[in-house]
C-alpha cells in the first residue's frame, strides 16, 4: 500500500488535528476543512472498517453501509496491509467503550 510521505506540508495539518479537544471541535474544523461528499466518504470508510474489525462478512457490510465491494476491498486491505491506523483506533475505541460502566455508555 502506498504511504504519505512525510513532509513539512502535511505536518501542518496532523499537528492542528491533534489540537481538537472535543467532538464539537472536530465536527466544526472537518466541516470547514472537508466538503459533504468527502465527510461521507470518510464517515463510511471508518464505519466500514469497524464492520471489518467486529467480523461482520462483506455482504452484510454492504448492505448496512451502502458502500460500494471496492470500498469495502480497499478498506479490508488497509486493515490488513495498511499502517495500522484504523486497527490502532479501533482498538482505543474498544477500550474506551469497556471502561465506561454499564447504562452510562447510553
């Protein structure tokens, strides 16, 4: 899989993303910075992914997510081959969601 190299240019937005401290942060700076159709398409490779982690088979994927088989391909290989970066937060994600006591989380 082809990676980002990295360089002063891209720095400059990861370090502002690591600036947002909550959820209303990031929905308010990724509107500014993303157009609808690239918010979605983001959105539904992430909820692809966590499918994918969870175990769930490609067709039930695509029928819950309305993402197209070569969506869920080339999530299925960064999952795979990728950097580690969806399997990384998946599992903080994970974690996080266990620590919160029951009937809290809701």
């Amino acid at each position: 899989m082809t990676k980002i190299g990295k360089k002063a240019k891209t720095d400059d937005l990861y370090r502002a993303i690591l600036q947002l401290k909550t959820e209303q942060d990031c929905y308010d700076f990724f509107q500014d910075l993303c157009t609808v159709s690239e918010l979605r398409a983001m959105e539904q490779r992430f909820q692809v992914a966590a499918l994918l982690h969870d175990g769930q088979v490609y067709h039930e994927i695509l029928r819950r997510t309305g993402a197209s088989s070569a969506t869920v391909s080339r999530v299925s290989r960064s999952l795979n081959y990728g950097s580690g970066g969806y399997e990384r937060i998946l599992n903080r994600i994970r974690t996080a969601e266990s620590a919160v006591p029951k009937g809290e989380g809701t």
